[in-house]
C-alpha cells in the first residue's frame, strides 16, 4: 500500500511538469530561437561548428528597419549548440537575417540598412569567413519554437600557380601584379553583391616544387554570382604588358558545370569555397610583350587559350 501510494505521489509530480523544479525551467525552454546550420557546401555536410565562430542576428520589421539584435560569441555558440535565443518582442511576423563572421574588421554593416561592405575598395589582406543567412515572416509570440537557418559561405579562397611551358627557368613573383576586379563590396539583405572593388593577393611568391619554380598567389574575394562580370587580370610588371585579361566567374562555372553537372550555376558558386587556377605562360621573345597563357587550368577543365579569349 505504502509502494503504492509513493508511486501514485511520483507521477503526479512528473505529470506537473516544469512547475516541479523550483523556479529553473532550462528542461521548459521559452522563447524564439535560430537554429544556424551550414550544409550548403560541397561535402553536404554539417560544418557550421567548424566553420562559424560568431554570429550576429538582425530582426527586422515589415518595413525593413533592425528592431533587435542578438550577437554570439564562439563560447555561447558551443554551449548552446548554435542555437541564438531571440530578445522579447512585440507579437508579430519578422524577417530574421544572419551574418556570421564580423569580428572582422574589413566588414562593416551599414545602420538599419543591414548591408554589409567592405572597408576600402582594395582589398589586400586575407578576409575571416563569412556567412549569410535569412528567414522570412518569423512568428514571435512568446511561444516557444526554434527557426532552422541555413547558412551560405560569402567569403571564397582563390589561389593561383604561374608556371612557365618551358619548365627551364623560374619566374619573378616581383614581375607580375594579379588583381580581381568584381562587383561585389557591398551585400544586402538579400546576400545580392554590389559595388566596384579590386583585389590583390594577399600572399604572392615565388616558390619552388622540386625542380619546378612557380609562382603561387592567394586572394580572399567576396560572393561571386553567375553574369557578375568579375575578371582576373595579369600584368608583367617591367614592360606594364598585359599577360591575360581572364572573365573569372564565366570560367570558374565552366569549370564547374565540367565536374558536377547535377547542381546548377549558381548553387556551385556558392557551395564551393576554393578555386584553384594553374596558369602555363609562354615565352615569346618579345621586348614589349615577353609571356602569353597559353594553357588555363581549372579543376579537371582545360582551355587552351588564345589572344581573343585572353582580353
């Protein structure tokens, strides 16, 4: 009987539920949250633990204007599996946007406009990774409920490698001046890139593989899309020749569509972080004009090039 009545007097406190433990509801949760995930890469995999290490979180009326925001660092990501709790808000429908990344300075939001720019409009130095996430018409109402955001990685990593044909000799690095010209400084709400901007490498060398001399370079660029109009160009600095006048973003999806014909254009800019381009020059014996590409590489995709497609 005893027995009996002391499990009758178990349930009933379980079956109170939250109200049971002092006034700790952590097993009770409340409130809106944002779920951030990051599968959106070529791995299909979840690497947002990996790759994020801080998130800002903007909620924005429906008239656009940021009413509230939420900031986290890697320490509060970690402990609450990168999950960001929402302040209290008025009860309604808001639009939810995500940049993680900022603690670089080369970012900058601009006010209420949530867009996001780079500081100067060369960009020289290596960028922290950015990512970009949006939510549309996000009930807040005290309830609880958790908001999954995707997250897209806005910062890519494109080296490349000089190599000369002929094999016989190295190259300068101090030679040659690379540069990307792209129109993608400045990115809204809608992760939509604009905005004129140039980058420069920020690593260019020369270095030597066994007994071949190259010259390998490095730049951090913001979101690429397809029609953007990005070019690389190459300029051999002594003579001020050009070597190659390249349509990077046409050829990178080229490139793409080669190896993984099951995604679209865009979708393959966007999931991959790291282009590789391996440039083969030409000696031409030529005062004004000393090298030409003859051969681009990228991926498993080769073009042999000529002076139409160089300019």
């Amino acid at each position: 009987m005893k027995l009996s009545a002391l499990f009758w007097s178990l349930c009933s406190i379980l079956l109170a539920g939250c109200s049971w433990v002092n006034d700790n509801y952590d097993h009770c949760p409340t409130g809106t949250w944002i779920q951030l995930s990051y599968t959106y890469n070529m791995l299909y995999s979840e690497a947002v633990s990996t790759q994020v290490s801080n998130a800002s979180v903007l909620v924005m009326d429906k008239e656009g204007n940021c009413v509230a925001q939420e900031t986290a660092d890697s320490v509060a990501l970690e402990v609450n599996h990168y999950r960001i709790r929402l302040p209290e808000l008025p009860a309604g429908d808001y639009d939810i946007l995500v940049w993680a990344g900022l603690n670089d300075p080369h970012y900058q939001l601009a006010g209420t406009e949530v867009t996001l720019r780079l500081a100067g409009e060369v960009q020289e130095e290596a960028l922290d990774g950015l990512f970009f996430g949006r939510s549309e018409s996000v009930t807040i109402d005290g309830a609880y409920r958790v908001i999954d955001v995707s997250l897209v990685k806005d910062t890519k990593l494109i080296t490349t490698t000089l190599q000369l044909l002929s094999q016989q000799i190295g190259l300068d690095a101090e030679d040659f001046r690379l540069e990307i010209c792209a129109s993608n400084r400045t990115i809204d709400g809608y992760n939509t890139p604009s905005g004129t901007v140039s980058y420069a490498p920020f690593q260019h060398r020369a270095a030597q593989l066994d007994s071949l001399h190259v010259v390998q370079s490095g730049f951090h660029v913001l979101r690429l899309t397809v029609g953007d109009g990005a070019r690389m160009r190459l300029v051999h600095v002594p003579t001020g020749s050009q070597v190659f006048d390249i349509p990077l973003t046409e050829y990178l999806v080229l490139a793409g569509m080669t190896d993984f014909l099951e995604m679209g254009e865009q979708e393959y800019l966007d999931r991959e972080d790291h282009f590789n381009l391996l440039f083969f020059l030409n000696e031409t014996q030529l005062p004004e004009r000393p090298y030409t590409c003859a051969v681009l590489q990228i991926r498993s995709w080769v073009l042999r090039l000529n002076e139409t497609e160089l300019e």
